[in-house]
C-alpha cells in the first residue's frame, strides 16, 4: 500500500476542517487496490475486483479523444475488452508500473493524478489524471485525461482487440 500518500489525502482532507468519511476511505483503498494489482502485473484482478462490472470510461485527450467524438472511440465497457487491452499493454511494456502521485475524495469520487512509469528506465514518466465514480464499493465511472499515444502499446492494443471493444461500444446517438 502507500503510507506516504496516505498521509498526504489525509492531510489535505484535514486542511479543510474535514474528516474523511468511510465510504471515502474505502473508495482510496479501493483505489491503492488498483494500483497494486496493475503493478503486480495481475490484470484479471485490477479489471474485475475495481471496476463495476457496469462501468463506463471515457478516454479524453485534446480534440481529438473528446466527449464528443461521434465514433465512440474513445468510449470503454466491458471487462473482457478491458482484459484484453490492458494485457496487451502489459506485454508491450511489462516493466511499466502505476506511481500514484496524488488522490482527493469527496463522497463517491475519488480524484486521482498518476503517472506511468517504466521500472528499467528512470527518465520515462506520462503523467494522467482520472476521475472516478464509486458504486457499489467499486469503479463505475473513470474519466481518464491521458496521452494515449503515448501510451505504451495502446494504438496497436486498439487495433488488436478493436472487434472486442466494438461489441461492447455504446451506438452514437
């Protein structure tokens, strides 16, 4: 888990004359969940034990990934699309871990600001922000501020699983 960062939300809850409710409390656990199970490698487990199995993401990033590209792109549901994605990206670059820079709750959204970062190479770092929505005690929302070019293995990821997240698309309006 991470102490140190656990100190930090809970400061900056503090400082704002506030204690941290439970449910926000589990919704970080959840969250230091998520990180360490990306980073153990685990994919099956960061998919299915943190995010709903309803959940929706959408990946933002510049004009070209927006909320309102009539596509749906840019739009994720599903676990095993999901699955195969992140695996993909997971075999693209194995060393790549989580670095969980900073998280803020409030009620049933947790804000978090990560990085991607490469465990072989010090100098390699994509900073991301997401937000999440908690039901259930689980991801059911992530909007995701990210440069998915940059991300390791994700056009390629794309066009390897796209009949997969095809069917699990929401239709443009």
């Amino acid at each position: 888990m991470h102490d140190n960062l656990r100190d930090e939300r809970l400061s900056g809850a503090l400082a704002h004359d506030r204690q941290l409710s439970e449910e926000e409390k589990a919704n970080l656990k959840v969250v230091d969940l998520l990180v360490d199970l990306f980073n153990a490698g685990d994919i099956e487990g960061f998919v299915r034990r943190t995010y709903h199995p309803d959940y929706r993401m959408l990946v933002l990033d510049g004009t070209e990934w927006n909320g309102r590209r009539a596509d749906g792109f840019n739009i994720f549901q599903g676990y095993e699309p999901f699955i195969a994605m992140e695996t993909f990206i997971r075999d693209a670059k194995p060393t790549r871990r989580f670095q969980l820079n900073r998280a803020i709750a409030a009620g049933n959204v947790v804000v978090v600001q990560m990085s991607l970062i490469d465990a072989q190479d010090a100098d390699y770092e994509l900073p991301w922000c997401s937000v999440y929505t908690f039901q259930d005690g689980m991801i059911i929302s992530d909007h995701a501020y990210l440069n998915h070019h940059d991300w390791p293995g994700s056009d390629a990821g794309l066009e390897a699983v796209g009949d997969g997240y095809d069917e699990h698309r929401p239709t443009a309006a």
